[in-house]
C-alpha cells in the first residue's frame, strides 16, 4: 500500500445545536494524530455520529467552531472536497452498480484512467477477500460481504482520513470478530488517520489507539484504551468500558466502612462511593493481610479458565468477582475477599 | 395449491374476468374484425402505413406522446424532488395547485390553453408588446404539446414524489464521501434511484397522450392526432372501417408501451438492493 500519508485532524470549538434546538454536540476541542485511530464510544444518542458528521463535512459546527486537516481550515470544505473515506452501518451502497462499479466509483470520480482504475480495484478486492464477487449485484451479496465492499469502496481513492460510523453493529457476533480483526490488520497497515464510532466497547478497546469517551454532547474522558481501562474519569466512563463494582463507604478512623466491607486507608476519601474492577479483588487466602470484604455467594459461574462470582455484602448491589482460585463455590457459601487499596478508584461525577 | 383453493380462487377471479370479457375483449374483437371488414378487407390496416394522412398522423401522434413524455418527466422530477426535500411555508399550497389540473376534464385544459396562447390569449398580448408581433400557437401542436404536459404532471409529480421520499440520503452521502459533485449525484443516485417511478409515470404519460381527444377537440379539428383522425373518420366520414383499423392500431401502440415499460420497471426493480 501507499506510505502512510495520514494527516491529523483538530476541532476548535466545534459545536452543534440542530434546527429544533437540539444541542447534539458541546462546543469541543480535539486533536487526532496523523495515522491514529480515535474511536468514539458512548451511548446512543450521545452525539458519536453528529462529531463523525461535522469531521466529515456532512454537517457544519454552530458558528465559531473550525476543523482542520492538518494546516488547511475545512470548516467550509464540503465532503465531496474533503477526500474523505466513509463507511455507514447501513453500507450505502449503490444498489444500480455491480460488486467492482461501487469500489470504483470513487476513481471514476476522480477521473483516474481505465487501467490503473481496474488494477486498484482489483487489488481492494483482493485485499477484503471478495475478488470472487466482483460481478456480483449488491443484493446478492450477504451483510458481512456487503460491508467488505462497502471498506474496500471507501479505501479504494486512497483518502487523506477515514470515517466509519458503527461498520459492524448490523452484523452478528461472529462475523462481527472476524471483521474487527480484518478491520484492525486494514488499520495499522494503511496509517490513514481514522475515526471509528462505536457503543461496542470491546470494539473500542481493540481498534482504538485512543478512545473518546461521549456522554451528552461531550467527551467524558479521552486517552488510550489501557488509560481509560484503569484510571476511568468518572463512574460512567468506568461502566462503559469494562464491568466496575461500586460500593458505598464512609472514612472512620483509617478504614473505609461500607456493609460487609472494612478497608484500611490512610489517603483522602473522595468520595462516598469506591470503585473497583472483578478481577482485582480475590478470594482471601488467610495470609496475614486480614480480609477487607466478607459476603455470601448469590451466583457463581464456572467458565473454565475462571470462576464469575456475584457477592452480596448485606447492602447494595452486589459486587461481581472474577476469580481463577481452583476451588468451587456454591451458592449461599461465605465467602471472604481482599482488594488491593492501589486497585481502588475513586468517581469524581 | 388444492383443488378446493383453486377453484376458490378461480371462483373470486370471475368477476373481473366477466367485465374484462364483456367490456374489452369482445368489444376490442369486434374492432378488430370490422377493421378487416371494408371493400379493401384486410388491407384497412395497410392503409395505415400506405395512406400518407393517417401515417403522418401516426407518426405525430407518436412523436407528440414521446415529447410530452420527456417534457413532463424532467419538470415533475425536478419540481417533485424539490417538493420532497424541502419544507418551506406555502408548500403544501404549492403541491395543491401543481396537482390541480387532475380534476380538470380535456376541454377546459383546452380552453386554458386558448386563454393563454389563442387569438385573444396572454402570449400574444405579451408578444405584440414587445416585438409587435402576435405569437398564436394555441391551435397547433404546440398548443396541444402545451396541455398536454399540464395536465400529465400532477400525476407525474406525485408518484415522483412518493418515489423521493423513499430515496436513501445515505447513498447521496456516500457518493460525496467518494468525490461526487451534486450534479454526478444526481446522475448516478437519484436519478437511477427514481428510474422505476419514471418509467411508470411515464408509460400512463405517454398513454394518456396518445388517446387524450378533449383537449385536442376544443383547440381545432385541423390538429391531426390519431383520436380526432378516428373521430373525423368515424362521425364526418362515415367511414367505420378506417377508424376501427386506426382505434385498434392505436390501442396496441399504448398496449406495447406499456409492456415495454413494465417489463424495464420489473428489470429495474429486481436490480435494486
Ligand atoms: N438532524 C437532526 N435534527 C435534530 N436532532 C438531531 C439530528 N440528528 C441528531 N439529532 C440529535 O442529536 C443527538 C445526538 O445524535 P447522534 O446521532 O450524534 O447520536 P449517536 O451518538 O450517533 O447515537 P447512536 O449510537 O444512536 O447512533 C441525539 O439526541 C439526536 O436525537
Ligand atoms: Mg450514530
């Protein structure tokens, strides 16, 4: 393929509030690296396809608001100047051309000469693992071969950006993984500066170089998987992505108390509520360190290479426990926990 | 399927099946025989195409039908488009009056047609202003062509319309994604997108203008097109013979149309997603 010729994008306070006074997107400010992929994930309706919209040059942000692409203000680019890649959920394709037409429409567009037009086409097809469909009308061809083409269309002009907004989320699970893996091998092997939305967190966190999370018109938190993973800004962050426990404590005397629940702290208390993820609290092994939490077992789940206990500690929700300990467990069991106090977060919102 | 359903089926079909016999195969026969039945026989027919007046008549006829057509396509599907996407004050008064002309019978299209461009009309009025020169093109086929589309375009623009609201505006989005500039748009997604509301609008288009005869009949008798050949035929000439062959030969031109037609939709249609 080409070098890698991505070029970043920034938005300056770029808002948007539509016709009916619906404020979809917060005035925003936001960098993507050249070659990076940034994925948008958050909630529906939280504003992921407004931002892909106005990155695009589909919709304009609210007076005010600019978009770069690299050095070059866009703000007034339409899409069809923007040389832009877009890939929708619903594929979009032409449904009057064939299989080759479609991912060549792009360089019949541009005027790029019969030949060199036919070898890029084959090579994207060859590339998405459709050659054989070439001839093929598009309503012949199944959701996930549809949106292969639908890839291999976009790709095909070599853009200076790509957009795909939710590419997957009409596809079942199955094919939904194979093509998250092709996407991600088509991804680091363009360097092509993208942006991917997405409610799927595991899809997020496997395509993503970083993440933006949304919530109401805003970005909640922005950076790479593993930052988001582990240091969630906010309670809702640290639901979206990755199972979290929430338990409700006071501080007292150098230990945080909450039902069931007795951690020895010295820092600050933050908060009236402690996060914490499944596979950081275990199962107390009687070493001297005394157990943190005790409860009993509402549920557990053998799922081979670990064990997915939920624990109710006398008040509040119950907590979930993923553990690799090799014993079994029985509903209604005692079960005594420890937590490492690093492993502790504390939501700001 | 059992036997018990077919029968219930043929039994449900025997209505229409009795009215399409009684008022259109033996009646259409019937025309078809009387057309053979003349001091030349079979020859009427031939005299279709030999008789210099009744071909030329054909022919315009034809033409007339095919240009009112093309007309009253590109108008409805640019007004019934902009109609579809754009919500503006007064648009539902708009569409109203473009539809209008569907409660009007042939002769007042024609006397319209007078009222604008015949002897006392608006465009001569106009025109001898300007240039000094009166423009009368009322009792002519351009007069004729003029009616003709104002009364095919309602129809036209509706089914348009309903066809628009159906468009994918994803697909526009994506053939920008991709480079297309509003023009190429158009031409290669809404255009094929609207391809089977074309044809079908078209097809009773042209139908209705190769047998329409009010309009026809109140701009003047002189306007040769196939209707009021068969009517001169028919009440002035007597001659019964003639204007079988020409009504029978008129009504398989439209029939052949519209098969024709229906058989490009039923294409068209099997190929989009
Ligand atoms: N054309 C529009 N006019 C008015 N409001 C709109 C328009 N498009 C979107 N909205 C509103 O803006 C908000 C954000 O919409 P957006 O489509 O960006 O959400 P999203 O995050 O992509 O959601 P989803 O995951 O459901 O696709 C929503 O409240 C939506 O109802
Ligand atoms: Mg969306």
């Amino acid at each position: 393929m080409s070098a890698p010729d991505g070029i970043p994008i920034r938005l300056e306070r770029a808002g948007k509030t539509f016709d009916d006074g619906t404020r979809a997107l917060e005035p925003t400010d936001l960098t993507i690296e050249a070659g990076e992929t940034l994925v948008f994930l958050g909630p529906s309706g939280c504003g992921k396809t407004t931002t892909l919209r106005i990155v695009a040059g589909l919709d304009q942000p609210d007076a005010g608001g600019r978009v770069w692409f690299g050095s070059d203000d866009v703000t007034e680019v339409p899409i069809e100047r923007r040389n832009v890649g877009m890939v929708f959920q619903s594929y979009a394709l032409f449904p009057n051309m064939s299989v080759a037409d479609n991912v060549a429409y792009g360089l019949k567009v541009r005027r790029v000469d019969e030949a060199e037009r036919r070898g890029r086409v084959a090579q994207m097809l060859e590339m998405m693992h459709i050659t054989e469909l070439a001839h093929r009308r598009i309503d012949q061809l199944s959701g996930g071969q549809r949106q292969r083409v639908a890839l291999a269309r976009a790709i095909a002009p070599r853009p200076r950006v790509l957009l795909l907004d939710e590419p997957l989320t009409a596809l079942d699970a199955k094919l939904r993984e194979t093509l998250r893996v092709e996407i991600d091998r088509l991804l680091r092997s363009l360097a092509i500066t993208t942006v991917y939305v997405t409610h799927d967190q595991a899809e997020a966190m496997a395509l993503g170089d970083r993440i933006a999370v949304m919530q109401k018109g805003r970005i909640a938190q922005i950076g790479t998987p593993r930052e988001i993973y582990q240091r969630p800004s906010s309670a809702f962050v640290a639901g979206f992505i990755g199972a979290m426990n929430h338990v409700s404590v006071r501080a007292d005397n150098g230990y945080l108390i909450g039902s069931g629940t007795r951690i020895p702290w010295h820092g600050s208390a933050p908060g009236g509520q402690i996060m914490f993820r499944p596979e950081d609290v275990s199962i107390h092994d009687g070493s001297v360190s005394p157990a943190v939490m005790e409860g009993r077992i509402l549920s557990a789940f053998f799922l081979g290479d670990h064990t997915r206990l939920s624990v109710d500690l006398g008040a509040g929700d119950p907590i979930t426990v993923r553990t690799e300990a090799r014993c079994s467990f029985a509903a209604g069991d005692a079960v005594r926990l420890s937590l490492p106090a690093e492993r502790i977060l504390w939501p700001e919102a | 399927m059992g036997g018990r359903e077919r029968l219930l089926l043929l039994a449900l079909m025997a209505p229409a099946a009795i009215v399409f016999a009684a008022f259109f195969l033996l009646p259409l026969a019937r025309l078809f025989v009387i057309g053979g039945t003349g001091p030349t026989g079979w020859s009427a027919y031939l005299a279709i195409v030999t008789d210099a007046r009744y071909f030329r008549s054909l022919v315009s006829t034809v033409l007339l039908s095919a240009s009112v057509t093309a007309a009253t396509l590109v108008i409805s599907g640019i007004a019934g488009v902009f109609l579809e996407r754009n919500r503006f004050r007064g648009r539902a008064l708009v569409t109203a009056m473009l539809t209008l002309p569907l409660a009007f019978p042939g002769v007042v299209i024609g006397f319209m047609v007078i009222m604008l461009a015949g002897r006392q009309g608006l465009i001569p009025e106009i025109t001898d202003a300007l240039f000094n020169e009166r423009l009368v093109f009322a009792y002519s086929m351009a007069g004729l062509f003029m009616g003709y589309v104002y009364f095919s375009i309602p129809r036209t623009i509706l089914t348009v319309m309903a066809s628009a609201e159906k468009l994918d505006p994803r697909l526009e989005e994506a053939a920008r994604s991709l480079g297309a500039r509003p023009w190429r748009v158009v031409a290669d997604v809404i255009v094929p997108g609207l391809k089977p509301a074309f044809i079908s609008a078209g097809a009773i288009c042209f139908a209705t203008a190769m047998g329409a005869f009010g309009t026809a009949f109140t701009l003047a008798t002189r306007i040769n097109v196939l209707p009021m050949v068969i009517y001169t035929e028919f009440t002035l000439q007597a001659n019964l013979v003639m204007a079988s062959a020409l009504s029978f030969v008129l009504g398989a031109i439209t029939w052949a149309a519209l098969a024709l037609a229906r058989s490009f939709a039923g294409s068209s249609v099997a190929a989009a997603g």
